[in-house]
C-alpha cells in the first residue's frame, strides 16, 4: 500500500488517536475500527489474499504470515519425506532474504474530527451484495456490514451482532446472544429474526448466492432450501428477540468463525426484497459506517459516513470515499497529485520502492497478513484424479526456489494452509516436502507406473 511518507504505528482498533490526511495511513481499517481493511493494506506486499473458499479468509489478523503452499489432496496426510533408496534431493535453502516488511512509523499530528476522511480507489466495479459478490469489495462490504461475530486485526474472535456464544457438548448446537443495542442503520432494532433471515437468504436459490455451502451447509435443513423446497432453515431458531440457536448437522467447534464470514452479515429483509436487482446502491447496513452517496459509472464512487447508531466503540474516520479507476497508471497520477491518499501498488512499484531510495520508497507501507496462497490440482481430471499422482507432483515442486525466483521471496512457504496465529490453525507439516526421489517412488505406485507410461499404456502427459 502506498501512502504519504508521515507514519502511525501499529495501533489498536480502539485507539483513540486522531490524524490528518497527510498522515501516513498505516491501517485505514484500524482507524476505521474495523478489520477487513488489513488485507487490502497488506495486499501491496503481495501477502494477503481474498479467500472466499473458506469462511475465516473473509477476515484477517496480524501476526501471520501468507505463503506458498501445494494441496496433494484435500484431508490426506502428507507422505513421509524419504525414498526407496534412501536418498533424496536436498531441498534448497528457507527464504530469507528479499525485501522486508515495514516497521511502525512515529504519529502523524491529530487532526479535527472533520479531517478523519479517507481517499482510496479500487479497480473492482462496485456490487455491494455479500450473498453474491465475492470479489476483492469484501473488506468495502464489511465496512457496511456486520456478522455475528467478527476477527480483529490481532487475529482474536470478538463480537458482531452478537456478543456471546456457547455451544453443546457436542458442538453442534450454537447459541447465540445478540447485544441489545444493536440496530441497522435507519434506526430500527437487529433482533435475532433478521440474523435467522440474513443466513436463510444465502442459501436461498432466489438470492444468486455464490458457495453458500461454506458458511451455512452444516445447518440442518440447508439442502431443502437451496433446492428451493424451503425458505426455512430448520436448523435455525430465533428464540426471542435477542437469542438464535443454530443446529448442525455434524459438530462445528469453529462454528463462531465461519460466523464471521463477510456473505453471512445481517441484512435488512425490506430493504433486500423491496429494492430490486441493485439494492445494495441504497443499502441499510448494520456495520461501522453507512452509505450516504453513490454515484455510477466508469468512475464510480461510493462514499460512507459514521453509522450514528453502531453500538460498539466508534469508527475512527469520519468519511471514507472509494473511487472505481481500473487502470493502475491512472490510479498513480492520481496519487500523486493528491488526488487520493493511497492505493494498492502493483508489482512493478513495489520492487521499485523496495529499493533503498526507490520510487515512493518513503510512501511504501506493507507486511505480511494471515492468508494463504496455494495451488492446487483438479482432481476430477486425469492424471490429477489418482492421489499417489498428485502426492507426486507436490513432492516434486521445491517451493523456497518458487517463493524465491517467481514470487521474490515475498510468499514463504508454508507447512499448511492453516498458518499458525490464526483459529483453526497451526505449524504442523502437512504439506509434502521436496523429495525427487519420494516423487517417483509415489509415481510408480500410481496407476501410471511412471512419468512415461503407465501399466495401462496411459502416458501422463501428452
């Protein structure tokens, strides 16, 4: 992320400390009280990604670290890192050189509440529909919106909506208990059943949800509503205004995490429903701000104000104003004729101000974020579709040269795709390690025989 070179360092969402325009942002979301923004800061380093596959990627927190990882096969152990002959390739070096994340920078001076305002652009045409937009917009979105539960920027589960949870011994009941103040942006109160609406209208055909199945495909009753049998989830109950009950098919232990998924936010049914294909133009939002102007086009801008009836600590800025300019070199003029106060920087700029004395080095702020990259194989197409073969193929790809000649050294690898300081993750080796010999050993096992021809006469490649 590239921003005026005046610092602020690393500071809590609470924080109650005051800057100016000119101040070097180090985290709008921060600022703004909130944590999806992280990532689109953290993005300039190339460390954070979008992670729509899975519930916790919708939000991050400090402290991790993105990475390089190859999937042999998703749930299967890693094979055990020797060979027949007893000798392998040596995998090369860790990563540890190449450029090095940001430190804080020293306080910018406060400025008047009327100051608090934040110029961003994004090269994204605006769709503010959690249910069915899964571009990069999702930190935008959480700024508006707000789940169950939410993860802070320390990477700690803290409340949304609501401010408790417990579950059964079994984890697959999930109680909730919404904080009674809680109320949308017109005013009106959030009372359990508009939670229980919000979580049903994903899985709802009608709403052209995309993968509602990662959030709510636990929930008992989920396949006949999104098969369009039901507009009901049965596992779902609003037991009075302030208390919803989820029912799982199988147990969740994680259940509070996949709440906080940015597509499971609370929407207001009228406003949905009664708004038509782009409701979301005029949305009433139950997060840190509210949407006071949209205008379309081909620069496009959405701009946000303080929700005056957010019931936890205030947002930070005061304004926040996001523009729709697709092309980076515009976005860069723009920048620097004080047009806007920061952007995500391409590749290009970052190696340039990763340089000592480089371009906009002075303005350069960017660290590594808990969230994952990883290829992976399509297991439905042949050869991918035997496990010894992508066992194989993950065996043979030495990870620390990819991080180091193809992605700079910024992505290190990682043992899983999980990382350590983030729920529901961890430091074990889970990914296969780089073994040639191991590699054709897991080959010959497969259906193929070999890399040449197998011992149905299938060749591996063409």
């Amino acid at each position: 992320m590239v921003y005026r070179s005046e610092g602020l360092p690393p500071q809590p969402a609470t924080a109650p400390r005051a800057l100016d325009r000119r101040t070097f942002l180090r985290r709008a979301a921060l600022l703004a009280a909130s944590t999806p923004l992280a990532t689109l800061l953290a993005a300039c380093g190339g460390a954070a990604g979008t992670p729509t596959a899975a519930p916790p990627a919708a939000t991050t927190g400090s402290g991790g670290t993105s990475g390089a990882a190859s999937s042999a096969s998703p749930g299967a152990a890693a094979p055990t890192p020797t060979s027949a002959s007893g000798a392998s390739a040596a995998p090369s070096a860790a990563v540890t050189s190449g450029p090095q994340p940001s430190k804080p920078r020293a306080d910018g001076p406060p400025a008047p509440d009327s100051a608090q305002a934040l110029r961003m652009v994004t090269p994204t045409a605006f769709r503010m529909d959690p249910p069915t937009y899964g571009g990069d917009l999702w930190q935008l979105q959480m700024l508006v919106y707000q789940a169950l539960t939410r993860i802070e920027v320390d990477g700690k589960l803290v409340g949304g909506v609501a401010d408790s949870w417990q579950s059964s011994a079994d984890a697959k009941t999930w109680t909730f208990a919404l904080n009674p103040k809680a109320k949308f942006s017109d005013g009106s109160p959030i009372a359990a059943s508009d939670v229980k609406w919000s979580w049903e209208w994903i899985c709802n055909p009608k709403s052209k949800s995309t993968s509602p199945d990662v959030a709510a495909g636990k929930i008992v009753g989920f396949d006949k509503v999104r098969k369009g049998e039901a507009e009901t989830l049965d596992g779902i109950e609003a037991k009075d205004a302030q208390t919803l009950v989820f029912t799982l098919t199988s147990p969740v232990p994680y259940f509070p995490i996949v709440a906080a998924s940015y597509n499971t936010v609370t929407l207001k049914k009228d406003n949905v429903l009664g708004g038509g294909e782009e409701w979301w133009r005029k949305p009433v939002t139950s997060g840190f701000f509210k949407v006071t102007e949209f205008t379309p086009g081909d620069q496009a801008t959405m701009t946000l104000a303080r929700n005056r009836y957010w019931w936890r600590e205030p947002a930070k800025l005061s304004k926040f104003t996001m523009k729709l300019i697709a092309d980076a070199q515009t976005q860069l003029v723009q920048y620097d004729n004080d047009e806007i106060d920061g952007l995500v920087c391409q590749p290009a700029e970052f190696a340039q101000a990763t340089k000592p004395n480089g371009q906009r080095s002075a303005d350069l702020y960017w660290e590594t974020a808990t969230a994952t990259w990883y290829f992976a194989f399509f297991c439905e197409k042949a050869p991918f579709d035997d496990l010894k073969v992508r066992q194989a193929f993950a065996s043979a790809v030495d990870l620390n040269i990819l991080s180091a000649a193809a992605l700079n050294g910024i992505y290190p690898p990682q043992k899983r795709n999980i990382p350590a300081g983030y729920p529901g993750g961890g430091d074990q080796q889970f990914q296969p390690t780089f073994d040639v010999a191991r590699a054709k050993q897991l080959l010959s096992q497969s259906t193929y025989g070999s890399a040449a021809k197998g011992s149905s006469g299938n060749k591996l490649t063409k």
